[in-house]
C-alpha cells in the first residue's frame, strides 16, 4: 500500500514538472535559427499526422488515459489545430527575429 502511494506521488510530480515545462518558453537563439526551424517543420509533420490518432483518443477509453496521464488538453490542441498554429507561430518568430528566411 505504502509502496504504491509512493508511486503514485512520484508519477504525480513527474506530471506537474511536464505541465510546467511545457508552459515555459526558450528565447529566441539565432545561432541555432536554422536548426530550430527544421525541428518545427518536423514536428508539424508529425503533429499533422498524429491529429488522425488524436480523434481515436478522444473516444471513451483513450480520454480516459488521457485524463490518468494529463495529455488530454494536448491531444485536444493538436486535433482543434491550435498546436500546429502554435508551431507556425514560432517559426515566425524565429524568421523575424534572426531574419531568416
């Protein structure tokens, strides 16, 4: 019992610290501008295909996990579009900043 309310308060903070990452922004680092760009330009791909097995998470068993694991309001952003927005929004940014094009 001790053990598994152990568990549970790590998995816990574990998902608090994820929560709070994920709220914090880097600054703009022009000297690795053009990589940082080809990272969002993957990762939109990516989000992009995921948002067809967003749909399947939403269904009852996989909101269900999604709420055990906090990735619901995730999933959620990459099916409404916002978290592709998100992305583009900072490759502008990038560009404006180092004038990159």
């Amino acid at each position: 019992m001790l053990h598994s309310i152990a568990a549970s308060a790590v998995g816990l903070m574990c998902l608090t610290h994820v929560a709070v990452a994920e709220t914090q922004r880097h600054p703009v680092n022009c000297s690795t501008a053009e990589g940082d760009l080809r990272a969002i330009a993957a990762e939109k791909k990516h989000a992009e295909d995921q948002q067809v097995e967003s749909v399947v998470s939403i269904l009852p068993a996989g909101a269900l996990l999604g709420l055990v694991t906090g990735t619901e309001n995730k999933r959620l952003k990459m099916l409404s579009g916002d978290y592709i927005k998100q992305l583009d929004a900072r490759a502008a940014e990038i560009r404006s900043t180092c004038n990159v094009n």
